[in-house]
C-alpha cells in the first residue's frame, strides 16, 4: 500500500490531571470516579452520548452485580444503577442482579452523572493518536469538527474497549493463545412482539444464577428450520425486555470479524444488518409471539466481544479466576460465567462461577508505561478469564479503579506502577467497592 507522509498541526485543547478516552461503561464511571477525586478530568467520546456498548449497540441487561445472594460490583456503577432506575430507567432482576434498561434513559443517566462530577466533556472526538515523551504520554489526539486538536494530561486512562490509546502508545498485547477472537453480533429491536405469554415471560427475565438464559423453545424451532429456511448462523437467541411493553432487544445475530480492521469491520456489519432482517421475517413467519414483529432500531455499532487486550504488569489466568484468587491488590470482582462465543455454528461454551472472581490492579497497568492505566475490555487477561470480565458491570468495577487510581497519582505525582494500592483500596472501600 502506497503511504504519504503527513505533519499535522494540533492545537492544545486543555490540560488535565486525568484524561479518559472512551465512554462506554468502563469509561464514563472512570471519569466520574476520578473527578470526585478531585482531579481536573477529560473524557473523549466518539459518538454524542455515553455508555458505549449499551447505547450504541443494546446489549442488555448489564451483567452481573450480584452473586451467591451479595452484590459483587458496587459503589458508583450501583449508584447509576439505582438513579436509572429512579426515573424508570432501569429494572434490577433478582436474584442474579442482571439489570435490564431503557438505552435512552441510561444515555441520559450517564449524561447527568458526568456533568454533575464537573467532567470536560469532548464528544464527536475520534481519538486517532498519541505523543509521548519516552513512555510517557503528554498529550492524546483526536479528530473533530474542530480540526485536530490534542489533550495534555499527567494520567491517560484507556476506555476504548479495543486498547486504542494503549495500541498507540506502543503497549505489547496478548497473543492470540491459539484461539479465533470471538465472533460479533448486531443487536435489534423488535416491535409489536407479544410479551405476555409464559414463553416471553421467562424469556425476556434474566434472574436465574446458574443457567443459561437464551430462550430454549426458539431456540429448538430454528435449529431445526436452520437448513431448510437458510437461516444465518446465529446464537442463542437472547431476548431483554426494554421496559416498554411489546418491544424487547434481541442477541442473535454473529460472525466472524477483526473489530479492529476498518474493512473487516464494515464487512461484518453489512453482513449483521442483512441478518437482522431475515431473522425477524424466520420469527414472525415461526413463531406465534412474533408474528406482527418489526425491527424498530439496529445497533449503530456492531457488539464486539473480543478485540485487543494489553500484556500488563499481571495476567488474570483461567486457573487464578475460576479459583476466586484474592490478590493482595484486588480492586474489583467478577462474576458471570466463561462465555465462549463461536463464530461458526450456533455453539456457546458456558462455565459457571462457584464464587466471585477477583480482579488485581496490576491488570490494569502495564510495565514500562507510566501514566497509562486501562479497564474495560483492554485490561490484562487470558481468554478464559476475559470471556467472562467482558461484560458491562464488570467493566464498571474496572472503570471505577483505574478513575480513582488515575487521581490519585496525578495529585501524587507517582507512576501507576508505583501508585499506593493499600490507599486506592481504602478508598474504593469507603465509595461502596466490592474488592
């Protein structure tokens, strides 16, 4: 491929102690975690709204804040979760502690709780480098209206999901271990969908700890029209209530697809949207509960499980996560199953937890960068453990670590691998932390 040189000119946009780039789950619970702090903080968001995956993309509920009978993710990502639903935004499943949502209710929420914590907000800004100073980032780029503008900071926290700001950076990445990325999938919503049968019931109600919650009698139906119909490779299906009567967000849709290559990408979503279209047609030809379906919204980013994540100071094994490890650094938990994706074929590996799993700060850190902190899906994990730490509340926990961390070496003026993690857990502890 042909490459061009290009100098750029970026005009300095403001100064930071803290800088979190992305605003999905991990994100925007970062952002206010660090504020609260005290720190001066930035985020950058490519899309005009929060909550990443969850709003851009509808994948619900938010998973897992309860285990065993006791919340695992609390502090700020209970909170939201609680001012969600106070404006009838969100419906808490016990006893599993799944959380159903209104995506537009959880943008707003989202929106009112990172003004409120006095965050600068930099939305419609597509982070497209960094520069640096050794290993050190001063300053990340983005693309806007604007033009090219950059941010300075003392601490850069990674929310991208896919390692963005890390990948820029130079941070060495975990290896495939032999394994495809896990496949994609186009969530959608349908209307008109007859929600009041025993069948739609159970369904739509994700509150049973130790089962897998797709819906079965479907399920069943299309496995069995799979061939004869031509119906798409798909999973589950998992149907969520939206809290709007007739109208439930479908997971059903997948392919095999990197996330992280432009052209992979879009070739995957054109693929994912065609699909949404034959499943709703298969289940309102099929399935007397869908028989006035309508597809009413697809996602406007393709769902991605599985992208880039760093080779950090620790890697949270399988053996290590399934054995609840408590590590004498742990500053989040998690808890849904090992959930193992397959591109091709209808196939999805389950293993559930016994006990909550534990997540080390030193995952969230690598060893030579030293004001770069990660959560979310980019943290430092083997693909086992991340099958299951994927997922939005565990992102969350995350989030509100590497905030709270990110604050505290900024005003200390210490690298993140020398930050005092008694101090940072003392402190997420007093905020309602499960660590």
């Amino acid at each position: 491929m042909k490459e061009l040189q290009v100098n750029r000119t970026a005009k300095v946009a403001g100064s930071y102690d803290v800088v979190v780039c992305g605003g999905g789950p991990a994100g925007f619970i970062a952002a206010i975690a660090a504020a609260r702090q005290g720190a001066r903080t930035a985020i950058v968001e490519q899309y005009g709204f929060f909550g990443g995956m969850a709003t851009t993309s509808y994948v619900t509920p938010i998973s897992v804040f309860t285990y065993n009978g006791k919340l695992v993710i609390g502090g700020i990502p209970w909170e939201f979760v609680g001012r969600l639903s106070e404006i009838g935004g969100a419906q808490v499943e016990h006893p599993l502690g799944n959380v159903a949502f209104d995506p537009e209710k959880y943008k707003l929420m989202c929106q009112r709780m990172v003004l409120e914590a006095g965050v600068d907000m930099y939305m419609h800004s597509f982070l497209t480098g960094c520069i640096k100073d050794g290993n050190r980032i001063t300053h990340i780029l983005m693309d806007n209206k604007n033009g090219t503008e950059a941010i300075e900071g003392k601490v850069f926290v990674d929310c991208t999901g896919d390692a963005d700001l890390a990948h820029s950076a130079g941070v060495p990445m975990q290896g495939s271990e032999g394994r495809p990325l896990q496949p994609l999938s186009s969530y959608f919503l349908l209307g008109g969908v007859d929600t009041s049968t025993p069948m739609m019931q159970e369904a739509i109600h994700h509150n049973r700890q130790g089962e897998n919650c797709h819906c079965l009698p479907v399920r069943q139906k299309l496995l069995a029209l799979k061939d004869r119909l031509g119906i798409p490779e798909f999973g589950g299906p998992w149907f969520c209530t939206t809290l709007h009567p007739g109208c439930i967000a479908v997971n059903m849709t997948r392919t095999g697809a990197d996330a992280t290559d432009n052209r992979d990408f879009t070739a995957a979503e054109c693929r994912l949207r065609e699909d949404v279209f034959k499943m709703a047609r298969v289940l309102r030809e099929n399935v007397d509960e869908f028989r006035d379906c309508y597809v009413s919204a697809i996602a406007v980013h393709g769902g991605i499980r599985e992208t880039r994540r760093i080779r950090g100071v620790h890697t949270i094994s399988a053996e290590e996560y399934l054995g609840a490890f408590e590590y004498p650094d742990s500053i989040s938990r998690g808890a849904h199953p090992i959930d193992i994706h397959r591109a091709g074929g209808a196939e999805q590996n389950v293993t559930f937890l016994k006990e909550p799993a534990y997540v080390p700060y030193r995952s969230l850190i690598a060893p030579e960068f030293p004001n770069l902190l990660v959560a979310g899906r980019c943290l430092s994990a083997d693909k086992i453990a991340f099958a299951s730490l994927r997922v939005q509340a565990s992102c969350m926990g995350t989030g509100q670590a590497a905030g709270v961390a990110a604050a505290q070496c900024a005003a200390a003026g210490t690298t993140v691998q020398d930050a005092d993690t008694g101090k940072l857990r003392d402190t997420l502890r007093k905020s309602g932390a499960v660590i």
